[in-house]
C-alpha cells in the first residue's frame, strides 16, 4: 500500500533519483540429500522493464519488395517437406 499511496500523490520524478527497496524471503525445505552437508543453493532477482516500449522493436523488419506477407514467403506443402526429409 505504501507505492499506491507514493502513487496517488502524483509528484513528478523527473529528475529525481528513483530508489526501491526490495524485500524478500527465502524458505528452504529440507531433503535427505542436504544432510550432513547441504549443497549451494541459490537465490536472486532480476528487473524486467514494462511498457518501456510502445512496440516490440526487434519487429522492424523491411517490407516485402513483392508486397507479400511475411508468413506468404515461408509457406510451404506437407509434400515438399516429406521430399526433402525422404532426400537427407
């Protein structure tokens, strides 16, 4: 509730330093292969951006001099893939 409430106060972070605190737990659940020396385990996170991008920009991919689909130039028949599995 605390980021809501940060939210709703509607400050502008324009040239603020932004800083999160992340806080998590570990749990771990003992089996008999920890004992009598438990092996490494380990733990972690990671950031994932969201909405950073209003489209995916590895899709830039020039148009077809044809003016074909991409999924038209890869279209192919049950017969030319039994062909060239029967040839390898």
């Amino acid at each position: 509730s605390a980021l809501s409430a940060y939210a709703k106060a509607n400050r502008p972070v324009d040239g603020e330093d932004i800083v999160v605190w992340h806080t998590f737990g570990l749990t771990h659940f003992p089996r008999v292969e920890d004992w009598p020396v438990m092996p490494v385990d380990y733990a972690g996170f990671g950031f994932r951006p969201d909405g950073f991008f209003d489209r995916n920009p590895t899709l830039d991919v020039p148009e077809d001099p044809n003016g074909k689909e991409f999924s038209e130039n890869f279209q192919t028949s049950n017969s030319d893939i039994k062909t060239t599995i029967n040839s390898q």
